[in-house]
C-alpha cells in the first residue's frame, strides 16, 4: 500500500486530531487476523498488517522496518511512501481496504506520536511506530474468534 505525500499537510502535522494527556493522538489501523493452528479444534489467532503477513503485532509498541523519517530520493520523486506503519486518521476511512479484498480483517485503535510521521495526506498517514493498547489487542482478536466461529456455524 503507498501513500500519496502531501507536504503541506506533513508540515502541518496532526493539528487537527485530539491529542490526549499522554502526548499520542489516536488513529485507525487496519489489520488481518491469522490462524497459525495445524488443528481444526485449536485455533490461535495472531494479528498480522494486512499486505505484508510477516510482521505479527502485539500489545505495546509496534516499530516499523523504516530505517528513519526522512524520504528517500525514490520516494521523493515518485510523490509515494510505501515503507513504515499506514494508518488511518479516521475510522470512516478505513473502508478504503476493502479494494484490496483482503479476507478477515479488523479495524483497532492505536496511538501514535506526532514525533514519529513520516508523512501524511488528507485520510492516511505513515509512522515510524505506533502504540497498541492491551485491552485493543485483546479485544480485537475475541471478536474475530467470535466471527471465525459463526461463519463456521452458518456452513
């Protein structure tokens, strides 16, 4: 997934989100649940980003592969990000995954310093790292198990 830069907006930060008494501003991530069970009987459930299936996320904090924030000449001259955490500024917007037809996904809050953007435009940001709250985590993968469970009661 790349995002469009919008240097203006990038300048202008997260001014428009609420920042909370911590110094992070809540924002949407998008992310596919995975079953990495052998057996039909056990399921275990990890979270994984939606395109990239090798970085598992876990509670507290999630850094992405990006060696800084500064754009690469690539990046740059093509206008586009393609590494670091992608994000969502609103909930609404996170719609904008279902064109990729990605089975089995779920939509958590994380949190996020503005310290730590690379880059933004008008729904979508880039991070360097984002923060995953317990309780969100947790909560995220009860109710992909309980959607996981009625689809297979309904075949």
């Amino acid at each position: 997934m790349c995002l469009q830069i919008n240097i203006i907006l990038t300048e202008k930060g997260l001014t428009s989100k609420k920042v909370h008494s911590n110094g992070m501003v809540k924002v949407w991530k998008v992310l596919k649940v995975n079953s990495i069970s052998k057996f039909v009987f056990f399921q275990r459930l990890i979270l994984t980003s939606p395109i990239l299936n090798s970085y598992k996320w876990t509670s507290g904090w999630n850094k992405s592969d990006r060696l800084d924030k500064e754009l690469t000449k690539y990046e740059t001259y093509h206008q586009e990000v393609s590494k670091g955490i992608h994000v969502f500024l609103e909930k609404e917007d996170t719609s904008y995954m279902n064109l990729f037809n990605i089975k089995r996904t779920v939509v958590v809050p994380v949190y996020v310093r503005e310290k730590d953007l690379v880059v933004r435009n008008k729904t979508q940001a880039v991070f360097t790292k984002v923060f995953l709250k317990k309780e969100d985590h947790k909560t995220a993968l009860k109710n992909s198990a309980n959607q996981i469970k009625n689809a297979k009661k309904k075949n």
